[in-house]
C-alpha cells in the first residue's frame, strides 16, 4: 500500500515536471475555485471534527487551530493559494551557463525535487498551503494529517483530487492523501520513491521521524535561540528586543531560551535589562554572579541556573541567564549550546557585531532586532513550508526555493571526452562563463 | 575518542569560519611550500606503502593508484593546492538583499557547512585535494585514509598540520587524520559536531556508510547512466557518442549502462550502431526484439538480455540494449531505471531533446554529448570532491560551492516583531529586493 502511494507519486512527479508555469498556476486557481465552491461543505466536515475534539476532552487550543470557521481563516487560506499561484516560476532558472568548447554549452537549471512527504498535526489549512506550494514547485506531494482533523482533511483533499483530476493537466496522483498510522512509517521506507520529509509538528514528531527513516527530513526539532547583550549595548533597545524575543510568542521555535550578558555591562544597567523581563512576567533561571542584580526584583521570578538550563528549549515565560567575559565567549557558548536555529547580538559597536554575524554558526544571525523576525512570511517568502535548521540543503525559513534542487543540462553536437586532455585525447576545454540573462535555448 | 576528535575538529571551524580569505589562502600556499620541502620524506613513506602492497599481493591497479612518484603526479599535486588557493572566495557571498522595514536589511550570506568527514580509499593525492578544498571553503575535514597509504599520509599530514601550527592563522585540529577502522564508525554517531560525510571510494564503502550513520551523506553509490537514440539522430554522431560514453573509462560511474533505441530507427542504422559497439569489443545485453539487427554481428558480443539487466552497473565492456517506443517511454524507462546520474539522448530533432531534458529527473541531462562529460574539471569547477546523486543540497560533480551552506543576517535598530501584522502590531513589511552587488555592509 505504502510502495503504491508513493510509486504513484513518483511517476506523477514524471508528468508534472514536464508542465509550463501556465498549467501549474492555472490548477492552483482551480484548486482555489473548488475549495471556495465547496466551503460550506468543508465547513460542515469541520464542525465535526471539532464536536469529536470537544468529545475526546482535547485542549481548547487545539480545538482553535482545528476551526477553520473562525474569523477570516478559511478566506485567507483561499487567498494564500492565490497569492502561490501568482508567485514567479521557481523551475527552469538558469543559474549558470558556461561555454565548455565550441559547440558544447552547460547550463545548471534549477528543477523540483520529487516526491514530498508531508506529515502534519491538528491545522487543516495546511493542506491547501502545501498543495499551493508542491504544484507551483513541480513535486508531487504526499500528505498526512492528524487523526484530530481527519473530516475536514478528507473533504478538503477529495475536492483537490477530483478538481486535478477533471479541470488541471496535473495528475491527480500529485497530491495523496493518507491516514492511517501504519501507512507512514511505511512510507518513511521508500526512500526509492519519496525525496524528503517535512514534518510540521512537536519536537517528538519530528525526532520520531528522523529516527526513522533514511530519507532526508528537512525542518527542526528544537529552537534553542540566544540573544546577547554586548557591553556596548543600549539598555532601552536590549529591553524592547528581549521582551519580545521572549513573551511574544513563547512557545515559537524563534522565541529566545537563553540570555548571555557581558560582564562589563554596568550592575544597574543588568538590572534593568533583568527587570523589563520580570516585569513581563518572564521567570529568570540566573547564575550565582547574578545574584547580586537580582536583589530588588520579585524573587518569585528569579531562581538558580542549573547546568542544564544552558542549551534547554522551555517554550514558557522562563529564560536562562548568564554572565559571559566577551563577545568571543558570547560566540563559544551559542555555538555550544544553540540549536543552530537564530540568535541575536544587542550592541552599538559594529566591530562587536560583525564578529557575532560572522563567528556564529545558526540559519540566522541578527544584530539589534528580534529574534521572532526568523519566519517566512517575515523575510517575504509568502507562506513557508517550516523553518530548518540543516546546514544542507535549505537554511531558515524555507519558501518555494528550498523546494527546489537543480540539474546539470549539456547540449552538444557530437561532443565526447576522449577528444580532450585527461581522457585521452588533447582538446582543451574553454570554460568561458556566459551571461545568465543572455541565455537563448 | 570519536568524539574528542570530531569536537576538535568542530571548535577548529568555530575559528576558521572567521578567518578572511587571504587568511586562508596564505595557509594553502604555507602548505604547498611544506609539502615540496619534504617532497622526499613523502616519497620515501610512499615507497614503504607501495612494497607493502607488492607484499600483500594488491592488484597492480590499485599499486598504480598508490604510486606518489609516477610522472608529475607529485607536482600536479602540489600546483592543485595553488590552483585552489586562487578560486575566487567562496565565503560571505551575498545572495539575497532585502529591506524588510526602514532600518531593518535582510541579507543571505554564504558560510561554510561545518565539518566534513572525509573516508577515502587508496589514492594518496586526496588528502592535499581535500585539504585545500576545505581550508578554502571554511569547513574543518576529519580525513580517514585507506590502510593501504598509511605511511604516506602518516607522512602528509604530520607535514600539513605542522604547517598549520606554525605558519597559519588556521588552527592545526581543522585538518585531522583518522586511522583506526573503530574510530570511523564511532566517528559516523558524531552527528552533533560532523555536518557532512563525503565517502570517496567503491559502491561497497559507499552504500555501507549511507547505512550507519545519520549524518547526511554527499556522494553516489551507483552510476547507471543511459543513453537514448531517438528517431531523428545522427547515426554517426550516435556511434561516436554511445561508443565514448561506454569505453572511455567503462568503470567510471559516468558511463553508460543502458541504450535505449527508438524502435523507428531504421533496421540497418541499427545495426550499425550496434555495430560500433561490438567493434569496439563491447559485449551487447540485447532483448529479443532486437535479435533481427545482430544476425551479422560477431555472436560472442551479442546475448539476451535479463530483466536484470536493465539497472544494472556492469562497469565494464557490456552494455544493456533495448528498444522503446517513443521519447516519453524512454524518458519513462529511464527514470524508473537509472541512479540519478546523467543520461543523454541523440536527436537532431529540438522538440525530442526539449522533451528529453525537460522530463529526466537526473543531476546531468545531455544532448548529443557523451555522459563522459559528467565531471568537476570537465564543468570547470577546477577539483571536485566528488558526484552527488542526491537531490537534496549539491547535485553532480560537487566543487566549492557544493561545500557552502549560507545564513539569513538581519540587521535592526532595535526591530520587534509584536510591533508587525501578524505578531500583533499593525506595521506592514515593506519587502523590497536590494541590489546584492551594490551593498556595503
């Protein structure tokens, strides 16, 4: 069943790749048309699985992420299928050209990636997100949706599949719908016919995955994020950038999970840099050289560091604290501790700067700014298929490039190798670089 | 053990990743300069290598393989670490420059992946290759050499980390050598502190360590390329092209396995083609249909051909044949069949190569060109460290730029995100693309 699935998938992935922007974009816009027809009874699946939620005792903010009636969601998620749609071709770009001799020409072009595995949790607007995002990047995607939103999941996909199906040149296979739980660690094992696995979810679902499959699994599982303020930093610009670092949206992968000042800052500027966090009702993990800031905060807010502390994601209104000697020990520390994720330096010192963005080793490396910046919407990618925290393949927020790979097109006219020098023959090669812009295939 | 050397090799990168690039340049040339002083001493362990392979019965191929001394190998070496040390910088490209708001600049910079776990069988010269490839790239390599060049590079790399020591800002552990077969595999459990495995040797070695570990793994196991003859070739083009391909080197992993025949070539250009092959001593694996155009071949080149056939890396003089019907079951066999390498077809007809090149899910796609060409220097990427068949990250022949991975910075003035649409504020993005070649940061 699971070779099936993704076998089909792979050989729509065949057909697909072949398609013009035109027919892509067109069938994001009939995917729309249908979704929109059709939203009552999408609604209709979705009060169900949100009775079933309420029935099953599951958390009120869960059963919020499951309603898709609320304020303008369902609207918004119409309109970001739209907006895909209307993005600019990410397939066919030539990104080098090189005149290898004469007559024979190299191009590398950037082409999509296969076959998608997408394994979600509760939110059901993901599913027109990712269908968005896979046909406007030519890969055929496989979706797996939480058992919570099953209902709206299976009348959301039956109008993708027979809207493909019936008014696109995408092949209905293209998207694929699974649910049961056996069907996908199945999948996770046909690494022959699936490229990469994006799981959108807990820390525990995206180590379950990693744990098991061959596959490359693009995304995170922690945000251990790091803000650090130099001694050349300016107190009421520390102050705002912690706060909302940190209490913005605590449970964010970019939410900050750790806070190294210099020892050198002056004791009542550390006060209150301290102070603008407990006064947002952050809860400080300090180290003992602390203590002697800390006297006159709400000691119900201050508690000692432990070891593991440092490296430690709460996702709640708690921070680890600690004093570090320099901005060289400020980068020793993150790239010990941090999960590679974004991390920020508050100064006023550009050499201070400079060295943090070029010593630290994360997918972003922020001077003077939040950072909660760290998202795809936020660098203006339009929607994100996750943030990742591999240094292969795509960094950061990941949008409609991270989807793509490329490949090595050579046109020649009866060229061989033996002609040329180190196989055989004496040819040298030219290897003039072309200008991009120029290219006429 | 393991470990110590690959957080070693980690803390090295922390530093190299700050050094500029005349930094580390000036450490390839410190490099080449300590390798021809001890020219001698290298060739002399080389010696010692090569009477324990007589001793131990090794094959002359693999002596040949070891041989330091033979012709200019030693000098190619040598000019390779110069040649390398004057590619252009690979490091802190600027690839995307974006405002977000007023005072707040988006910048995609590119940075080296980390450490690179090097397992590389007999040839000696790799570990200068290597070293310079990753020294120039700012990642840290773990190189483990086969056993069989122990004495040599015992030799080399006392010699390079010396150097590195005495005459670089590079620290010595950014190049370290493993010996042991235990401490490659408790080196592939090092995925904290390694990014990238890149094995350099058999598909036994290859496919062993793919495996074992869960640090991602950058290189191919198998080469099965195709070549398709598509009713409008050239049939003189075809011979040379098909003829190349198979025996310029029929154990490289760029040459082809497989030739697909459009089945409306007519019978005599069959033949003839065929012809070139088996005058060429490559033995024909032929399905049945094709029986009819062999009848005046010699018979001991010509047998019929097994479902196995089709797929399989023979990695000598045999080749698999097989007509098809159309450009598009071609490019159906060829996907389903091949390893992701590089396939060529041979047309003078546009629309079939378009068709072709579109519809192949291959890192190389050709038009009337030998597979041949799948190859770093050949593309003009100077050295290679290997050919990726993976789609995710670097595809084909992999020089620096398949060693950069790249970093979002953000630069503020005290930037919050509570303050934006979407995290709670009401500011919008202003989301304007910069012109990367005119910024100074």
């Amino acid at each position: 069943m699971a070779e099936r699935i993704a076998r089909d998938a792979n050989e729509a992935f065949s057909e697909l790749k072949t398609l013009s922007n035109e027919q892509r974009s067109q069938a994001l816009v009939a995917i729309h048309d249908g979704l929109k027809t059709h939203k009552e009874a999408i609604l209709a699946a979705n009060k169900i699985d949100m009775e079933n939620a309420v029935e099953n005792n599951l958390s009120s903010a869960l059963v919020k992420r499951l309603d898709l009636s609320a304020g303008d969601k369902f609207d918004a998620m119409l309109q970001g299928i739209l907006d895909v749609a209307e993005l600019p071709d990410p397939v066919g770009k030539i990104t080098l050209a090189r005149k290898i001799d004469e007559g024979l020409n190299l191009y590398r072009i950037t082409a999509p990636l296969g076959v998608l595995l997408i394994i979600f949790e509760s939110r059901p607007e993901v599913i027109a997100n990712i269908t968005a995002l896979a046909i406007k990047s030519g890969n055929s995607a496989i979706l797996k949706g939480g058992k919570e939103s099953y209902q709206t999941f299976k009348a959301m996909s039956d109008i993708v599949n027979s809207t493909l199906q019936t008014e696109t040149q995408v092949p209905a296979a293209a998207i694929l719908l699974v649910q049961s739980r056996e069907d996908v660690s199945n999948l996770l094992s046909q690494d022959k016919y699936i490229d990469l696995v994006i799981p959108r979810g807990s820390n525990a679902l995206v180590r379950n995955i990693k744990d098991n499959t061959k596959i490359p699994v693009l995304g995170h599982a922690d945000g251990i994020c790091h803000a650090y303020v130099d001694v050349s930093a300016d107190v009421l610009k520390a102050n705002r950038i912690l706060v909302d670092s940190k209490t913005n949206y605590c449970a964010g992968c970019n939410a900050i999970e750790t806070l190294l000042i210099n020892k050198d800052v002056p004791g009542d500027s550390i006060t209150e840099i301290l102070k603008s966090l407990t006064d947002a009702k952050v809860k400080l993990h300090v180290t003992l050289d602390l203590r002697q800031y800390t006297t006159t905060l709400p000691q119900d807010l201050v508690v000692d560091a432990q070891d593991a502390d440092f490296g430690h994601e709460y996702l709640s209104f708690d921070i680890a604290v600690k004093l570090v000697d320099s901005v060289d020990a400020a980068i020793k520390h993150i790239n010990e501790h941090s999960s590679k994720h974004t991390e920020t330096i508050i100064t006023e010192d550009k050499e201070s700067a400079e060295r943090f963005l070029k010593g630290i080793d994360s997918a972003g490396v922020y001077w003077n700014c939040s950072t909660r910046f760290a998202d795809g919407f936020r660098y203006g990618f339009g929607t994100e298929v996750g943030i990742s925290t591999n240094k292969i393949h795509a960094r950061g927020p990941v949008g409609l490039e991270g989807l793509m790979s490329y490949q090595y097109q050579l046109r020649g006219n009866g060229h061989i190798a033996s002609e040329y020098l180190g196989a055989g023959g004496s040819k040298t090669f030219v290897h003039e670089d072309l200008d991009i812009n120029k290219v006429d295939l």
